[in-house]
C-alpha cells in the first residue's frame, strides 16, 4: 500500500528538483497523461477548471520548461518548497490520493526573501513499474495575487 | 505505543480543518475537558497562566468557533500552517507527551501573505476509544506582538 | 540501517536546541571533530570553501555558542527553524548522507517576524555508541544576504 513516508520522501524529490535549478527533472514526477494546475482558493471552490497554470500531459510540463529557461525568467528568482506532512484520504497497492500543505519562499536576485505561495496540493498518485507519480497534481493557492507572479513551477 | 507518525498525522489533520476554513471540526480533536492556551514565550516563562486565549473545556472551543463565525472576523484572513516533526518527550500506548515547531501564514482578502506566528507545541495526548486527542496544547508562540491579532485558533 | 525517521527526529531536536535558547546543547549533535559551515549557494557552487561561519572542531563550536553568550547578540531575537523531510543519498547501518531543507523564521525583539533564511542542509552522519550524530553540516543558503546577519547558528 502506498504510505505515507513514500509520499513525503516524493514530495521531498520533487521540491529538490525545483528548488535546486533542476527543473527538467520536474516533469519526470508524473505520468504521461497528466493533469497538473495552479489555482486559486477561489477559482478552486467557483469550479474554474483551468487556473493560470495548466498541463495535461508530461510533454507540456517539459515545453514549459524550455519556455522558462529560453526566457531565463527563472534566474531572477529561485523557490524554496517547505512541505508538510500528507494527509492520505485514499490508498492502495497502486494509487494513492492526498492533501499536502506547502509554503514556498521566494528569494530574489538581490537576496530579498518573502512567503511567495502558501497552499494545499490535491494529488493523485499512481505507482508505475515500481515507480510513484502523479497523475494529478492540483496546487490550489491560499491567495489569488500569487498567480500573477507565478513564473516557476509549485 | 503512540509515535511520530500517528501524532504527525494527528498534526496535519488539525491544521487542515483550520486552514481549509473547516473550522468547526477543530474542538473534535479535544477531549472534552481540556486545556488549550495560546501564549506568548515570554509570559510562558513568567509562569503566567492564561494567556490571551484560553479553554479549558471542549464547549469553549465550540464557543469560541461560534463566536467567530457570527463576528465574520475569519473571514478576513485565512491561516496556513506548517508544523514540524514531533519531539516527543513521554509516550505509552495511551498517552504522549510532545513539543512541535509550528509555522503559520496569514493570507489577507487582499492576497498579502506574511509569517503571522511561529512557536512551539506543548501537547499532551490521550488515546480514548482508539481515537488520538488532544487533552492539552499550549501554543507558545516565540513573539509576544502575535497575541493582539488573534483570531483563528493556533 | 540509519533511516529517514532517525535523521528526521534528530533535525528536530537539532532546532528544538537553538529555538529554545538551549545553544549549550548545540555542539552536542557533532562529532569531536567535523565540519559546520554556513555559505551560500552561489559561494557554495563557486567552490569557495569557507562561507562566513566555519568550524572544524567541536570545540570551535561551544567556543562560538560563550561568545554568543557574552556578546548577548542572541538575545535580540530568536530563531524558529521548519525542517523539511530529508532526502538520503546514502545510508548504511553507522553512516548516512542526506540533503534537507530549512526555512528559518527570525523573531526580533519588537516582535516582528520575517522569513531569515532558507536552504538546504547538506549532511554527514556518523552512529557512534548508538548516537546519532554530525560529522559534517553545511548550510547553504539560498540567499547571499543572509551572511551579514547571522549570528545564531542555523
């Protein structure tokens, strides 16, 4: 059955990846068909399906990551995810479906740091040949001004 | 014998009924004689007893969440918690006693995020009916300037 | 085998040390001999060795903890660390490596709190008479501004 531990060690992965400059691993955490969203707390409860982020599959995780460093957005900021521990509200042998709560700090070029994104993360996950995924991540912010920012990936 | 995981999930269950504005579910992670405070370090170590918030039954806790609702004073903000992992410093197959460092985000209507409050823990858990509860949580927080902004739970 | 939950534990009681203004207690999670650094990312991964705060001994470590004592800068603020889930790169039953995040909140006097310092741990572990402990600690921060600040250890 697909633990706790095994979420948090994910989680600990996927920040690493981002936070470290190592972003073309990040699509490498889901699955192929993928749905993977920033919303807001608001548009979350309104139905608003798309929020300013989107993705339905991997490619497009690893498109977005071109954008960014062809861009080179990215080098003005970096992110560092705390997470919290998972609250799993649905488990077996090959999927799993979780809350997670998440801080992010941003700091800027000039070395200025502030709470950027506060939030939960609504997953589901898969295990694939022994490996877990995501097959849905919904990163659903406490505040709507975030989205405005929002260059790199929650 | 209570351990981390259970109490760390125990903990990402109680900061999610507060932070998903379920704020309702929070006195049912109490027993129903119980002493929740929330105060400053500095009065902590002064031996002050009270604090700005104080309950020492279940039905205060109740109380107080209706209060809130009908003042629509939550409505202003929302809270993020992240808590760390436990220390635990006593534990039985009943009972535990542990101390966790807590975070908190306060996320305006305006989407204005800052560090409301920081602090420590001091639980003691009670197993009753297999069900893990509170039957004291003093959070002491590290500032003292957080008290006259309360309003959600800690 | 040295575990996620072993190191976890012990990050916790590492904070819950410097938090408390317990710093007596700090050099007690090192080996006699070891290696603690504070630098930045980008001196980090510029290969420069130092950082501003560096220490090879135990000793160097509680000589820093009385200055600290004696100067009383500690005093005008606290610390409150949040230390995520540790990523082990490497483990075996007396020694284990592993990369964990930190955000640590600074509480000033005044009561003002902000977002101090973010990073990543980048450890070494050593199990000697059953104890874990450091042998070498670096604290890369993301931010390069944080360095003239510092003063309790990280």
């Amino acid at each position: 059955m697909i633990d706790l531990l095994q979420i948090a060690v994910f989680n600990a992965a996927y920040a690493d990846a981002i936070d470290s400059d190592d972003l073309e691993r990040w699509p490498s955490f889901f699955t192929a068909e993928c749905n993977y969203r920033v919303t807001s707390i608001e548009n979350y409860r309104a139905g608003l399906a798309a929020g300013l982020v989107w993705a339905d599959t991997r490619d497009m995780l690893t498109d977005r990551v071109s954008a960014l460093r062809e861009a080179n957005i990215y080098e003005r900021h970096t992110y560092r995810h705390l997470i919290g521990i998972p609250l799993i509200t649905e488990a077996s042998d090959s999927t799993a479906q979780a809350r997670t709560p998440f801080m992010v700090a941003r700091i800027m070029h000039t070395g200025e740091t502030d709470v950027f994104a506060t939030g939960v993360y609504l997953d589901r996950f898969i295990r694939q040949d022994g490996q877990l995924l995501l097959s849905e991540r919904i990163a659903v912010c406490d505040s709507s001004v975030v989205d405005t920012l929002l260059a790199l990936p929650l």
